[in-house]
C-alpha cells in the first residue's frame, strides 16, 4: 500500500471530526470531545496560523484513512510530540503502523530537524511494545495525575542526540513541556 503524510485541507474536516469521536479512537485518547462542525472549524483556523504544529491526513493508496499530528514544536530544543490514529477500522491491524512512523520521521528529523520525538500513551496502549521495538525508550515521565479510566498517561521518547549533557538538558526541558501537555 502507498503511504502518504498530505497536510490537512478544509475538505478534510469532516472526516477527522467523525473520526475524533469514534469509540475506537477515544478510547486510547485523553480526551472524549463531542465536537461540532464549528468547532472543527475554528479548531482548522487555529492551527492554520501555529507554526508549533503540523497536522496530516494519513492516506492509503489515495484513500484518507487517519490523523497524524506533530505538535509542541520547539525548535530551539528541537523537540515535538506526536499523536495519531487510523480512524478507518478497516486499515487497522494490517501493519501499516511501521511505515506511518517511518514517514513522520523522516518529515521530524530530515525536513522540520528536529532530534527529540516525544509521545504521551496511556500506559495499557499496545502501541507502546511497538514503539519500544522501533528504539523508542520510556522517559520515566509518567503523570499519575492525569489517568482516564485508571490508566495513567506515560510519556515515551526517540531522542536522536547522542550528547550526554544535551539529552539531559532535553530530557529536563521535555518534562516542562509534560506539563503543557498537548490535548490531541
Ligand atoms: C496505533 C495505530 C495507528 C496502529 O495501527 P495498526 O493498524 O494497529 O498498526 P499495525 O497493524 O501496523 O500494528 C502495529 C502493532 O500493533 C499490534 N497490534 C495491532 N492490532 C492490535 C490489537 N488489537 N491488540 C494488540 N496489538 C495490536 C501489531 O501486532 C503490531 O505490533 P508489532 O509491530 O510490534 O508486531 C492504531 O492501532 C490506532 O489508531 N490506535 C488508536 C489510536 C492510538 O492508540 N494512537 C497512539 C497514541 S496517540
């Protein structure tokens, strides 16, 4: 299947509202939003102008089948988060998921420069033994204070700088950034 990272459109919004409100999406999100066309709306006009962002429709061979955001851009400390999903059940569980990081990445690290990948994950997603396996770490960042149905929300991490004394100075600015966490 071809993979493409394409930047959200106005004529995407419908799709990634309905998505957004799925069961099988909220379930492993923080949030549970009823969101409303106008939301979506002002939601798209925000982030059109937040140059800390960039927003993705995933698409498979041509077909719209998922969101992937990166958020928290900081390009002094060269960091962001990301947050995703695959709204269409039917894409899900096919081993796409690889490659969707592989592209997010190559855009993190190669176009935006960056060298520090965060996620925040409820600790029981599966997505975290996966990530684990790609060369992701835990950050022994975990914020017991926000847990949704008594799932704590940990952070996991790629850090690309080899640098002792940066990773620390980064690991120490990630855990600023933990807590303006980012509501995806
Ligand atoms: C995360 C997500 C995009 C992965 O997509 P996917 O279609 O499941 O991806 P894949 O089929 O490539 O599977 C990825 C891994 O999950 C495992 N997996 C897939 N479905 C699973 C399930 N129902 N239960 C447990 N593990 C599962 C696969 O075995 C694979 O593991 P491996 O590569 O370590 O062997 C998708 O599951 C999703 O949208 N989840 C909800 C949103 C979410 O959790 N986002 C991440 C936090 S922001």
């Amino acid at each position: 299947m071809n993979i493409v990272l394409k930047k959200i459109e106005k004529d995407d919004l419908e799709l990634l509202r309905k998505w957004r409100m799925q069961e099988n999406v909220t379930k492993y999100m923080l949030t549970d939003p009823i969101i409303s066309i106008e939301d979506e709306i002002n939601w798209y006009n925000k982030i059109m102008n937040d140059d800390t962002r960039e927003d993705y429709v995933i698409m498979a061979d041509n077909i719209r089948i998922g969101y992937y955001g990166i958020t928290n851009i900081d390009r002094n400390l060269k960091s962001c988060y990301i947050g995703f999903y695959i709204g269409d059940d039917n894409y899900r569980g096919k081993g796409l998921f690889k490659e969707i990081q592989a592209m997010a990445e190559d855009i993190i690290i190669n176009e935006l420069k960056l060298m520090s990948i965060n996620i925040e994950v409820l600790e029981n997603n599966p997505i975290i033994k996966t990530y684990y396996k790609i060369g992701f770490e835990n950050s022994n960042l975990i914020n017991r204070h926000i847990v949704k149905n008594g799932e704590s929300l940990v952070v996991i991490n790629l850090n690309k700088q080899t640098n002792k004394q940066t990773n620390k100075q980064t690991n120490k600015q990630t855990n600023k950034q933990t807590n303006k966490h980012n509501l995806y």
